[in-house]
C-alpha cells in the first residue's frame, strides 16, 4: 500500500510492534461477540497472544493449544472424578482456578522437560528443513491457563468454538485491516523472547512467586473478602517486585484509565448508556490504550532515548482490570492497599521458599566430593579445567597466609620434595604416600592421566607439576586474585611449553596497616617453599595490571606501570621461551637488575624475570599465544590468477556438511586473537590500501598479516581476474588442509580491492540455503561491492547448534567475529550488511509470487529505506528479481528477520540498515553455478555448434551492422532460452549463415551464451541462456559487455537492431 495511504497510528519502538495491540484487537472481538451472541467473556487475552504466535511460530501456538486441552482434562478428572469419589465436594471458583494454574504448570513440565525433548531426539531427520529445538516449545506464564479456564466455564464444545471463533476474527482482523492499513508490524513482535515468558526452564522462580501469591490470594479473599479482580492481578503484580518502578508505573496507569473513565461517563454522549460487564471493560481497555499511545508519541518527542515499553503498566490488560473493580466497588484504598501487600507477601514468602529448595538434593558440589576423595584419576580434565573448579573456592575463602599452621607447611614441605623426584613411571608407587602427606597438610591433591600433579591449598595456592617436562621453567603467578589474566596466562603459558611446574598465589590478606599481604610475600609461606624446592634458576613469574577494585585499593603503593616489562634479574633464565614471548607480546623490553625485594628474588640472585603486562597486552597475549606456531612465519602471500566464481566452486566442495561435526568451534582466545591481532590490522590496511595502493611498505604489511593468519591456519591469497585486472583479497583455510582432516571449516572472508560500493555480503547457510551461495557471489559482483563473507558450514553441521553462525547467542564464531570487525572497525564508513537466505514452498502458507523477500531492521519504511536500500532494490530489479517488503502480513511475516547473533551485535553500533534478502528457490536454475557439462553444451555438440569455455570478453565486439531474420532469430533463441526447445535452436542455426553460432561456458561468471560471430569471429549479438528478465543492451554502449555479464541482461546485440527487433 502506498505511504500516504498507510495510518501510522502507533509509536515506533512501542505498539507498532508490540502484542499489545494485537491484544487491544482480540479483547475488542471477544466483547462485541460477548455483547452480541452470548459467547463466553473469558480469556480476554488469549487471541490477541496466540495469533502472533501462529505468524511467527505455529508450531508453538499449537504446543500452547495442547497444553490446554491437557490441563482441562485433568482439572475436569479431578474436579469431577477424584474428588467427589473420596467424599469431596466438586471444585469451584477461585479454587478451581488455582487448580487449573498449578496443573498447567505440571503439563508444561511434562511436555518441555520430557515429551517435547523426546519428540525431538525421537524425530531425526523427518523434519530435516525445520528446527524443532527453536520452534517447538511453550510460550507464557499464564495463557494455559486461561484457555482452560474458557474450556470449563463454556463446556469443551462450546469453549472450543468461542476460542477458534476469537482465533480466527483477531488473525482476519490483524492480517487484512490493521497490517494494511496500518503502521503495525507484527515481524517485530518481540515479547515471545522475553525469558520471562519463553520457557519454564528459564523462568522456575517466576513460576514459584505466581502460584504462591495466587495461592496466598485465594486464601484472603476467601478469609476476609479482599477483592483483586481476580487471584492473578496480585500474582502477577507480584513479579514486579525485582522492578519496583513497573509496579508503580501499573497503579499511575490504572488511576488515569480510572480517572478518565469517570470522565468519559459523565458526558452527555454516554451518560444515559449502561456500563456493565464487557462493555465496561471494553470502555476503560480502550482509554487505557490510547493512554499508551499518546504517552508512546510523548517519550519519543522528549525522552527519545528511553525505552517505552518501561513506562507501560505491567501485563496486558492488568491496569485495566484494577481501573474496573476500583470503579464497580469504590474501594480505591482498600484495593490498592490489599494487592499492594498481597502482592509483597507472595513475593516474600515465595522468595524464601525458592532459597529453601537450593538445600534440597546434592549439597555437595563436585569439587568437594573431588576434595573429600583427596586424590582421584582424572584422566579426562585437564589442568585448566582443576584451577577452574578450585578458583571459586579459594577466591571466597577466608583462610589468611599467616594463619596457616606450621606443621601443615613443614608437611607441605616433605610433600613437594617427595614430588621432585617423582615420575609417570613412579607415580603409582608414590602415590599412597602422596595422599597421606596431604590430608595432613590440609590438600586437595589429583593425578591428572600420570602426567600431571596438581595440588591446592584453600585459600593459600595453586600448584601444578609436569611429571615429564619439556622444559625446566618454573612459572609462578605472585597475585592472581588481584590482577586482571595474570592467572590464564601463566596457564596457557606452562601447558604452550610443557614447563616444570606452575605455581599460583591464591591468598590476599588485608592488614591493620590498611596494606595488603600475598603468601608469595612471606618467607616462611607455601608458596616460597614450592619456590626454594623447584627453581633451578630458571623462574619465570607473570604479572598483570591491578584489577578496578583493587586500583582503588592501590595494593602495596605500587605504582603502575602502562607499558609491558620483562624484568631480569642478572641473567635471563635458561628455559624461558624468548621466542614465544616476542611473539605473543608486542614490543617486549627488558630491564636488568641486579637484586629484588621479593623472597623469591632475594633467594635465587640470579635466573629470574619478571614479565609484566598491561590490561591491553595481556588480552592480546592471551590469545596469541593459544594460536601460536613457531613455523607460521614461512608462509607467504600466494598471487595467482583465475576467476573469483571458480575459486569460490572449488572451494565450496570442503564445507562442513550436516551432521558431520566437522565444524571445530573456536575458543575466546582464538577470536580475540583474530580481532586483535589480524582482522583489526586489516581493515587499517585496506583503509591506507584505499589511499595509496600497492606500496613496498603495503606488500610488507600484508605479509606480516599472513604470518599471524598462518599461526591459526588460515592465508591471504591475491587473487587476479584475467582481462579485467580486477584483484580480490581472500582470507581462507590454508589450501594445504583442503584435503586434511583437521580442517576448522569457520569462514571465509573476500575484500574486492576494486570495489565501487560499500556492502557487505553474507552467505550464513550454504547448502541450507539452497542458491544463496551462488546467488551471494552474484549479487557481490553485480554491486562491486566490497565484501564477501563466507561461512564454511552447513548450520546443522554440529548438532549442538555452535555450526549456526547467525544464531541469536552464539558468539562463537570466526563469521561472527569477522562481521564485528567489518562493522565497527573499518575506517569511518560501516558497510551495509546484507544477508543472504533461501526459502521454500511450505504447506500452510501461499507461495510469494516474488522472486525475493526483503527484510529491513531498524529502519522498517519500505517507502524511505535509505540510499543504500534503495540502491540495492535497484541493483535486484537489474537481475531480474521481483521482490516484496516484509510487512509482517501473512505471506511474509515468516521471513521477517527479528533477530540473529549480528542484529543483536549492530544494536550497539550506529548501523542505519540491515538488509535480509530470502531467495525464492526458483531462481535456483538461473544463478547455479557449474564447470560440469550442462544439457545445453550437450544440444550444442548434438547439433554441431562450435563449443567455448573462455571470457566473453576476450571476443571483439562488432558494434554496429545488422544480419538477415534478425526477429525470427530472436524469436527461435529466445525460445530455447526460455524452454530449452533443441528444435528452437535448430531452426536458429539454419537460419543464421553471416558467420557462426557458438555455444559459450563463460569462465568470468559460469554463465551460458550463445554468440552470434561473424566470419573473424568477432562477437555480434549473444543471448543468455541463464536471464532472469528480458532487457536488451546495445553493444555499442561503453562497458556493454560486462554489465550484461554482471546483470544477466538477455540481449546484447547491434545497435542498429535494438529497438527494430522485438521477438
């Protein structure tokens, strides 16, 4: 519908996309059939919930639908059945209904926890195109509920006509007036993701505060007549407690539905009308709508930045409902007061409750039943995952340094030194008097696969000995509960070098003196006494920058420092990696002294450093060195030439399929490695690229790139298409592992270094996706644009999810990572992102008719997009492609992209648009790319046509002339273009005799041509046998030749004939 013609009744951000509205829709159908018909007035909220749901996901709707009717079973078995057989009476009222609350809870149990998640595993692939994990599950804390609520007030026969009549009204009411003729937008709905409401495994503690205040409820109005409305307006109110602020903004809200409401009555319009019932509440609903959407309007006007929704009452029709008894009973105070206490009871003694049910089970955690055991075989953890279990217990612990008893060190002591000597071939025989000298000196002791022996020290320190060590370094961290990845590091830094032994300071102790006091400062201490046994002169100890709290606290007066140091005491220590340092740390100085304050220093004299790092240094330290390899710095920058469209072909062979659990899911460190140290760099290049081009110092920059690349098996490759000269820079899997088992399969990134436009093209889901690949790679030449982003998986590779690169929650991603760096680092000029998807037929939907579906977030005005949108739409239409906003209608409300792991990312950036294009599949035939022989190079050879597979462009065009049945020529290729009709084509080739007609593989583009060459087989016309539209292009025109390559045109023929020829 035209802009001019669309009311933009609601406030952006608000109730243009909120379930409010469509909620205001549904209690508007149930009154008038209330009114008119005598329906049921129950459930007031359910259809403008539940038909939402069926746009976005049906197949919870329907989750939702048979929880009801289970619910209602049971209540009815229960009421009707169970009860009265043992004596008593049926249920009713309020009690009824609270029954209904608490075996709706039950059913949802049931169903999420057991039968849905059996469903799922029990389904394998039946439902191979749809993910049952993110669509089939129920939704709402109370909407069950309430369904069977209208089940049992109206019979199941007649509840279950009121309902789907309620259903089906609200979904034609929404989906032919309000979506048309409106500014609503019900792709946007985003309330269905709250946690509050999505899944009772994410909301246990909202489920123990609604049944026990409606049970409280039940029970105050049973004993002294408080009226609420209802046992739900307390109980829900009640959530509100953690967010005083709604609770209040709930009352304002009912007083101004109620103060207007008065007024409204007292007018001459209504004051000689009876309100009653539905129409009262219909009267006070709708004031207290408009309420919202002028106060929506008011914020966007003078609080633009707020979020709106915040300043609403609490729930959908709660305020309303307040407004209604206050009215009907003239008990404002009392009311308030009543469910304002009610409320807080519930919230109290639920509070309690959900506290006294964490004592309830296993109170031991596995940490302690590991340190019970004081020694175990855990041949499955490693030493990071020990420290990770201990460090919760140390770090809360109160046991002081100095208070250590001394015969637990002197035990300690005898411990470390039978320890010095042990061995994987002598362990098991040390092993009992290992046990025994530390359950006497206190410790927690495990033999990590007769590797590795760690011990722990509550409160005191962490201890890790290489039983065969590579090297004789000793690393110690002397204050890891103060500083920021002192501890990490010196972690990835014994297990990168395969160290002697690891020790780290877990004690902080806080003086009369006001300073601070570490056991690695005491002479007589446990860590010092790991010190004296295990250095050899050869110590390296790790230190990082003051943590916020502890800068307040400017631990021992010590000034920091903003630069990185390695500070050597006489002689470097004989083991320490210099060369692994100097790569993981940048600009690593060194600094020699000739004594230490410290025991450690003081004991040794000589052979130890001291490595230093600020808060920067040490995150980019911490992810390069989980990357690192000696070798990576052979690797050079490969230059070749070739086409970008076979590159991409033969890459896409070695994407990880589904179910193949090929996908290697990357760590933290690693991503921070490519933020920091690789993609970071190179969008500072490619800026400088942009204005200098190729410089030696450009050349040298990219080669130190494709070492850091090399230390995690990627490289940069050159890429140079012939003829055109145009050069793409691709950073990829190194082609070595192509045919390796160990392949990562993350992404693939291609930076056009000729580009003429600033997108950013995603390809999510390659083969999921069926066409968006190839389609991608189309639509990245046809802009010029300048990136190309790639995943290397199928988005089900993995069956746990971590392969779904554009998954909201799943940060863990080199194509995450990539697009963050795209977005926000390069230069000043943030790329549009345009996300390649595919869709397919589905049952219960029509077919668009469309050959794209385009999804705007943000700026949602198809009508006023922006420049590089409308560019874009532009560009499609030159392909051929018809396409269709998503405006949350029926047809399209599927493909409306609410959320991904990068729209939530470009939340935080200044980001005009995000595009999502979903592609019909049948487009597929036209953009599949293929260097296999085609059915139509086999019509070719059958009738004897010359067959080519070279550059289009490496012909001679031949701009002016005409030739002999020029429009019945068109008409017979044209034909065989639109059918493949061997006739057709026959009869073209009888008919042309100026020259010849060739068969073309176009190797720039894969595309299929067949060219009209004249006798010195200079090109004349030529007609695309994979066109989407029917656009001519004369040749005479500049660059002809590659727009009708990079549009796909039909026609590129004489000018003489463009206008003449209309087949």
């Amino acid at each position: 519908m035209p802009d001019f013609l669309q009311l933009s009744l609601f406030p952006a951000g608000a109730l243009q996309s909120s379930v409010i509205t469509t909620v205001w829709v549904g209690v508007c159908v149930v009154v008038f059939l209330n009114a008119r018909f005598g329906t049921t007035l129950a459930g007031l909220v359910v259809p403008g919930y539940l038909v939402p749901l069926f746009f976005v996901k049906p197949a919870s709707a329907i989750v939702v639908l048979a929880e009801a009717y289970i619910t209602y079973g049971l209540a009815w078995l229960l009421a009707n059945k169970l009860l009265v057989r043992f004596g008593y009476s049926e249920m009713f009222g309020r009690d009824r209904f609270f029954a209904l609350i608490l075996l709706s809870v039950l059913v949802r149990i049931c169903l999420d926890f057991f039968l849905i998640p059996l469903l799922i595993a029990s389904s394998g692939d039946l439902f191979a195109q749809y993910d049952l994990q993110n669509n089939l599950q129920s939704f709402g804390l109370i909407i069950v509920a309430l369904i069977a609520n209208q089940m049992w007030m109206g019979g199941v026969v007649k509840g279950s006509k009121a309902l789907f009549l309620y259903l089906g009204l609200t979904f034609i009411i929404i989906n032919w007036l309000l979506i048309p003729l409106t500014n609503f937008n019900i792709g946007g709905l985003n309330y269905m993701y709250e946690d509050l409401a999505t899944s009772l495994l994410s909301s246990p503690k909202a489920y123990i505060i609604l049944l026990t205040t409606a049970f409280i409820a039940s029970r105050m109005n049973l004993q002294f007549g408080w009226e609420f409305n209802g046992i739900l307006i307390p109980a829900l109110l009640a959530l509100q407690w953690y967010q005083p602020e709604k609770l209040l903004f709930t009352f304002v809200e009912a007083a101004v539905i109620l103060f207007l409401g008065i007024m409204a009555l007292r007018t001459p319009l209504l004051r000689g009308i009876t309100f009653e019932g539905g129409r009262l509440l219909l009267l006070f609903f709708n004031i207290g709508f408009v309420y919202k959407i002028l106060l929506g309007f008011a914020l966007i006007e003078y609080l633009p930045t707020a979020k709106i929704s915040d300043y609403f009452g609490f729930g959908y029709i709660v305020s309303t409902l307040i407004a209604v008894k206050v009215y009907q009973k003239q008990i404002a105070l009392k009311m308030a007061v009543s469910t304002v206490f009610t409320s807080f009871v519930g919230i109290s003694l639920a509070t309690i409750a959900g506290f006294a049910l964490t004592f309830v089970g296993d109170k031991s955690p596995a940490i302690e039943n590991v340190s019970d055991l004081r020694s175990a075989v855990l041949s499955q953890q490693s030493v990071q995952e020990i420290y990770a279990e201990i460090r919760p217990v140390s770090f809360f612990s109160e046991v002081k340094p100095t208070e250590v008893d001394e015969q637990e060190r002197q035990m300690f002591v005898q411990l470390l030194n039978a320890l010095k000597h042990a061995s994987p071939e002598n362990i098991s025989a040390l092993l009992p008097t290992l046990e025994e000298q530390a359950e006497q000196s206190d410790i927690d002791i495990w033999l990590l696969g007769a590797k590795q022996l760690v011990l722990h020290k509550e409160g005191i320190g962490f201890y890790a000995i290489n039983l065969q060590p590579e090297s004789e370094l000793v690393i110690e961290v002397t204050r890891a509960r103060a500083e920021l990845g002192a501890a990490t590091f010196g972690l990835a830094l014994f297990q990168k070098t395969h160290a002697n032994a690891l020790f780290i300071d877990l004690s902080y102790q806080l003086q009369n003196s006001g300073e601070y006091l570490f056991d690695s400062d005491l002479d007589g201490g446990f860590f010092q006494a790991a010190h004296e046994t295990f250095s050899q002169h050869n110590v390296l100890q790790i230190r990082g920058a003051l943590k916020i709290t502890e800068q307040r606290k400017r631990l021992n007066r010590e000034q920091d420092t903003d630069t990185s140091m390695l500070t050597v005491l006489r002689t470097l220590p004989e083991a320490l990696p210099v060369g692994l340092l100097n790569n993981v740390v940048s600009d690593l100085n060194i600094q020699w002294r000739s004594q230490g304050n410290s025991p450690q220093w003081q004991h040794d004299k000589f052979g130890i450093a001291e490595l230093r790092l600020n808060n920067r240094e040490m995150r980019s330290a911490l992810a390069r060195i989980e990357v690192y390899q000696s070798t990576s710095g052979d690797a050079q920058v490969d230059h070749v030439e070739g086409y970008l469209i076979s590159w991409l072909l033969e890459r896409k062979q070695f994407i990880a399929q589904k179910g193949s659990n090929d996908f290697v899911k990357p760590q933290e460190n690693q991503l921070l490695f490519w933020y920091q140290d690789i993609l970071i760099p190179l969008m500072s290049w490619l800026s400088t690229f942009e204005q200098q081009g190729w410089t030696e110092q450009s050349r040298n920059e990219l080669q130190r790139l494709n070492w850091q690349a090399a230390s995690v098996g990627y490289e940069f490759r050159l890429l140079e298409q012939p003829l055109t000269q145009k050069q793409f820079l691709i950073l990829e899997e190194q082609h070595l592992k192509a045919d390796l088992d160990n392949r990562k399969n993350w992404a693939s990134l291609v930076i056009n270094l000729n580009a003429n436009s600033n997108y950013l093209v995603m390809v999510p889901n390659p083969f999921y996706d069926r066409t968006s690949f190839e389609f991608g790679a189309a639509l990245f030449n046809k802009l010029q644009s300048r990136f190309l982003l790639l995943s290397g998986t199928h988005p089900w590779a993995n069956t746990d999810g971590s392969s779904n690169v554009t998954m909201a929650g799943n940060k863990h991603s080199l194509f995450h990572t990539m697009f963050m760096a795209i977005s926000k680092e390069f230069d000043s000029r943030s790329p549009t992102p345009v996300l390649i998807r595919g869709f397919s037929f589905q049952e219960s939907r029509p077919f668009p008719e469309e050959l794209a579906m385009v999804s705007l977030w943000r700026n949602i005005n198809q009508y006023n997009a922006g420049p590089e949108t409308d560019k874009l739409m532009a560009e499609l239409q030159d392909l051929g492609l018809s396409y269709r906003f998503v405006n949350g209608d029926f047809v399209t409300s599927p493909y409306y992209q609410s959320t991904s792991q990068q729209i939530d990312y470009i939340n935080y950036l200044k980001q005009e648009q995000f595009i999502t294009l979903w592609i019909s599949p049948l487009v597929r035939d036209s953009f599949k790319a293929t260097d296999a022989i085609k059915v139509e190079e086999q019509h070719a050879r059958l009738l004897g046509l010359p067959v080519y597979r070279r550059d289009i462009r490496s012909f001679a065009i031949q701009t002016q002339g005409a030739y002999p049945n020029a429009i019945e020529l068109h008409r017979y290729l044209q034909s065989y273009a639109t059918n493949r009709n061997i006739h057709s084509l026959a009869n073209a080739i009888s008919l042309y005799q100026q020259g010849s007609l060739v068969y073309l593989l176009d190797s720039s583009s894969l595309q299929q041509f067949l060219l009209l060459l004249d006798d010195q087989e200079n090109l004349i016309a030529a007609i695309n046998l994979n066109s989407l539209n029917q656009r001519k292009l004369s040749t005479a025109k500049p660059e002809a030749v590659n727009q009708f390559v990079n549009a796909r045109y039909l026609w590129l023929v004489p000018e003489g004939i463009v206008e003449s020829s209309k087949p």
